[in-house]
C-alpha cells in the first residue's frame, strides 16, 4: 500500500498518472487510425494512377501523418517516468520508434521531403528505357518488359544494353536523395535518434547497435553456402558466355544473373542446371501450357490459405484490386499488399505476369493480406508484424510448401518429379533464396552508413558497388559518380526499409520447418508441402495473431518454439545441395 502511495506520489509530481497515459494513447490510436486510413487511400492512387495531382495528395497525406505521428512520440516521453502496465508501456514505446521517415519540425522543410520521397516513387515508377527503335518498334521499355527481358535472353550484350538502359533512370534522382537524406536524418534527430539509420534499427526490441550485430551474425552462418552457390554460378557462366565475359575467380557480371539487381538468380536455372540430371517441370511452361490468367493464379494462392483453415479473402478484394498493368496510365508495378482501412479492405497491386516468378510472388502478397488480417482487431499500434522480416516471411513461408506433389494435386503438374531432380530443385530454389542473402543485406548497409554520414554524396556510387563486390561478389564495369545505381532499386527510391527481407529469408525457413513438424511431414524440408494441413494452420494463425502485441521472440516462440532468429533452417533445407556444391567445386575457384 505505502508502495503504490509513493508511486502515485511520484506520477503525480510529474504531472500524469496511469489514467492519463490510456487517454492518451485511446486518444492517438483513434487519430493515427483514421488518419492512416486516408493516407493509405491517397497512396493507393498515386500507386495506380501516376500524375502530378496523385503524388501531392499523397505527399500532403502523408505529411500530415507524420507531422500528427512525430507529435504523439515527443508527447509520449512526457510518461517515460510512469510505471505503466505492460500493454500500454508497450504502445508507448511503438509510437516513439513506428515512422519510417520523420519530417523536420519546419513546415516548409516538412513538405520537401514528402514530395521528394513521392516524387522519386513516380519517377521510379514510371522509369522507361528507349533503345534501339527498331527492336522495339518504337516503343520504350518500361521495367516490366525490361525484366522479362533480362529473364529470358542469353545474349551478354543485349543484356549488358537492358541494364545500363534501366540504370539511367535513377541518374537525375541524385540530387533528390541526397537532400532527402539531409532532411530525412534531420528529423530523425529530433526524434532523438543518432540518425535515420539508427531509427529504422530501433524497431526490434533491441538496442540500434545489438541489431547490426545479430545481422551481421545471421549472415555469417549463410555466407559459406552462398559462397559455394556463387562459385558454381561462376564456372557455368563461363562456360555459356565464355571467358572474355566472366572471370574464373572475381565478381560475377550483375547483368547476366537473369534479374536487373543480381538479387536472385532462378532465371537463368536453364544455364545452370545439373548436367546429366533429370530435367525439371518449368511452371512458367506448365501456367502458359493451362492458358492460366492472371485472376486464376491469385486463386490458387487464395485457395492454399483456405486449405490451412483461412477465411477466403473479401469480395472487395477482387473488385479493387490491380493484378494488370493498365494501358492508359502509368502506375506502380513493384508488388505490394494493403489494408486500405486497417480493417478489411484488403487488396494487392501487381502488374502480374504468367510466370513461376511471378506465382510465388503472388503467395508472397497474400501472406502480407492474410496477417493484416489475423491482427486487425488488435488496438492499431499493434496492427503490424512481429518485426517487419515476419511481414515479409508469411507468403514466401506458404510458396515454399508449392512442391510438385502440392502442384499435381492442384492440377498444375501432371505426374510428381522423380527424387533424382531433387538436385535440379534445389538449385531452382537455392537461385531464388540463397543468392538473394547477400542483397538483402548490402542495401541497408548502403543505407545505414548514408545516413550515418559515414558514406557521402560524393562517394554514393562508389560505395554502393564497394558493397556489392563485398557481400554479393557481383560487379558492374565502368560506373561513376555520374551514376546513381541504388535508386535503380524501387526501396532505395520509395523509403522501403530492406533489412526485414534479410530477415524474412532466414525466418521463412524456421516458418516452414516448424509449420511442417505441425503438419506430420517427415520427408526432407524441400518435399514437405503444409497445403491442407490445418494443424500447421493453427500454428500459424497463432503467431499472426499476435501481430505486434508482443516483442518478437513471443511470436517466433508461438510459432517455432524458440525464442532466436537462426539460419540452421535454411541451412538443413539446402544441406543436400550444398553436399553437391562440395562435389561440383572440387579443383575450382571459390570466393572472389
Ligand atoms: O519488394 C518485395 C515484394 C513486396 S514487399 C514484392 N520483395 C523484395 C524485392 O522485390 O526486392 C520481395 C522479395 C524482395
Ligand atoms: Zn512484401
């Protein structure tokens, strides 16, 4: 009793009391709800209908958020003294680190920045390469027929062409960024945070700094798998584009990886597949061969959740969607999933093209859709992730149980593969997963030492390809500062945090293992498919349902059992493979 006395004593000398902090946070809440709500509307159309009237609505939109956002976070220091109840000290803490982007208390210097970080958006979105007019009949490419492109030809310099046609879009982005780094970092400070960098690492329950090491631990266990997936890339490289073209032991040319960022690699599976191996199904084949339209392939990422146990997605969801890429207008391609309400108005936006690629990136935004969901009814601080890598892992968690056995029940495949393409398989999958490891890292490294200052305007490009010859071992010839090649990237030029793919591609093997112990699987992890298993289900629905109530090590507990980010996942699911990379290397060149 003479505890809590003093305590009372205490709160009230500082002028609030434990009733006050509720009001206060019930009070934001309300206003950050509704105010999201329509931020979220007026990004969705400057998302899909690309023009100067669009991008100042959601700029104004989203200054207005963040202005009513910065307010709440310094108003809520006014508690830190208060001993607070768990939940709400909790949402105390999420409304001081949730921004992305802090805008400077300076009005004018507030609307730059937001109509910088729309502008770059646009311009990325809209970003066109005009070559030669003859091959094109006179029509530029935009990304999209860029990387399709870049998918399907073996002509180094047709490929060397696309991707020097694609980075100039980013060249007149320069100045952009780097004022947009200026006052990004300015209002980060006056939130209190070393820099903008240290903002966005503040937001996984633990210290800015013990989180650039848990990182930097996660990626030592994987960089000696990728190592081995790079060398044997290397040596088939060479042998398709000879020696002129690739080198037997430095960085593997960025353009020839069958993708414009070097970020994953399966597109280019038919140059590299195993030789004298059992030749794999190709789902692009099998999706085109069934004549599938692109409705149709979100269907069967629709159905696989129902088959956990989910409730089939909304009406609205169908009718207010994008799933193709419009002809009168210019609109966003990169996916993305939204909660336009915060509630049930889910959607995705996607210009969907009829491939393997593309259906695994459909499951991908249908897992963001299927958590917004599990969390909505939480109160709106906690209608989020875990930490942004789970957001990230759901869909890809589902897209690895699309095994061929999965697909020949649907119907997609006609006869299950025989186990000797299981190497094949692998590889496809370790082309797409593996190799993507390194660049999700090396963005945010760019990142966090721009903001940190320690990387310069003077020296962005330069730095940038340090970075990517360190973790990816890819190189492009012949860059300079006239160049600015990260914001080639759609995260780096729309204020996307990257690190939560990192993570994502570590969590989604723990997700998958654990999911398929719950559904009685006691094949290799690559052959376990979860589809109908509503057991592994309930495990997942467990921890998206959590949403961001909990620290993050709760969720992954509910869902795994342990309590650490960990790559022994990805590790055992790719252990056959990398016995084989072992075989296939002997005598040859690794690292760079
Ligand atoms: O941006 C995405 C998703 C939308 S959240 C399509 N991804 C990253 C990328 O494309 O660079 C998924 C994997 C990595
Ligand atoms: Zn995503």
């Amino acid at each position: 009793m003479r505890v809590l006395l003093l305590a009372a004593a205490g709160a009230a000398l500082f002028g609030q009391t434990v009733q006050e902090a509720r009001a206060f946070l019930d009070a934001a809440e309300a206003d950050l709800l509704k105010q999201s709500n329509y931020l979220n509307r007026a990004q969705w159309l400057q998302s899909t209908y690309i023009n100067p009237d669009s991008e100042m609505q959601a700029a104004l939109a989203n200054e207005r958020y963040i202005e009513s956002a910065k307010g709440y976070a310094k108003a809520a220091t006014k508690f830190d003294k208060l001993k607070l109840p768990p939940e709400l000290a909790r949402k105390m803490t999420l409304l001081k680190i949730s921004l992305t982007l802090a805008t400077p208390s300076n009005r004018n210097e507030a609307t730059e920045l937001t109509q910088l970080v729309a502008k770059m958006e646009s311009a990325y979105g809209s970003g066109k390469f005009c070559r030669d007019a003859a091959a094109d009949k006179g029509k530029c490419l935009d990304l999209t027929a860029i990387s399709s492109l870049m998918a399907t030809s073996r002509d180094a310099k047709e490929l060397a062409d696309l991707w020097q046609g694609w980075h100039r879009i980013s060249r007149p982005l320069r100045k952009d960024y780097t004022r947009f780094v200026e006052l990004g970092n300015k209002g980060a400070k006056e939130l209190g945070f070393a820099d903008k960098g240290a903002m966005w690492r503040s937001k996984y329950d633990m210290t800015p700094d013990a989180f650039a090491k848990e990182v930097d631990r996660l990626w030592e266990q994987v960089r000696p798998l990728y190592v081995k997936l790079h060398a044997y890339t290397r040596m088939r490289l060479r042998e398709k584009y000879g020696a002129s073209v690739v080198p037997a032991n430095g960085p593997i040319p960025a353009h020839l990886t069958g993708n414009m960022w070097a970020q994953s690699w399966d597109n280019i599976y038919d140059v590299l597949e195993p030789k004298n191996a059992a030749k794999n199904f190709d789902l692009t084949e099998k999706l085109k061969e069934r004549k599938l339209n692109e409705i149709e392939m979100v269907r069967y990422g629709e159905r696989f959740f129902q088959s956990l146990g989910f409730a089939p997605l909304p009406k609205t969801f169908y009718e207010r969607s994008l799933f193709v890429k419009p002809q009168d207008r210019e609109v966003v391609c990169h996916a993305s999933a939204w909660d336009v309400d915060n509630d049930e108005d889910l959607r995705i936006k996607m210009c969907i093209q009829i491939t393997g690629e593309e259906f695994a990136v459909i499951h991908h935004e249908l897992g963001h859709n299927i958590y917004q969901r599990a969390y909505r009814q939480l109160p709106y601080l906690f209608r989020d992730s875990a930490n942004d890598g789970f957001h990230e892992a759901v869909g890809d968690t589902i897209a690895l149980s699309i095994t061929p056995e999965y697909l020949v029940k649907v119907g997609l495949l006609d006869k299950p593969t025989d186990p000797s393409g299981d190497i094949g398989l692998l590889l496809k999958q370790a082309l797409a997963k593996v190799s993507f490891l390194p660049f999700g890292l090396m963005i945010d490294q760019w990142r966090w030492k721009v903001y940190s200052g320690e990387i310069t305007p003077a020296n962005y490009n330069a730095k940038w390809w340090e970075l990517r010859r360190k973790y990816q071992g890819v190189d492009a010839p012949g860059r300079g500062e006239g160049d600015f090649d990260p914001a080639a990237k759609y995260h780096v030029a729309a204020n996307v945090p990257y690190t939560r793919y990192f993570l994502a591609h570590i969590l989604q093997f723990q997700f998958h293992r654990a999911l398929s112990q719950a559904a009685g699987c006691k094949d290799p992890l690559h052959r376990c498919s979860i589809y109908d298993s509503k057991e592994a289900g309930k495990r997942l629905n467990d921890m998206l349902a959590l949403g961001l109530s909990k620290p993050w090590p709760d969720a992954l507990q509910a869902i795994t059992g342990k309590r650490e980010m960990d790559a022994t996942a990805i590790k055992d699911y790719f252990a056959p493979l990398e016995k084989w990379l072992d075989e296939q290397l002997k005598g040859q060149p690794v690292g760079w």
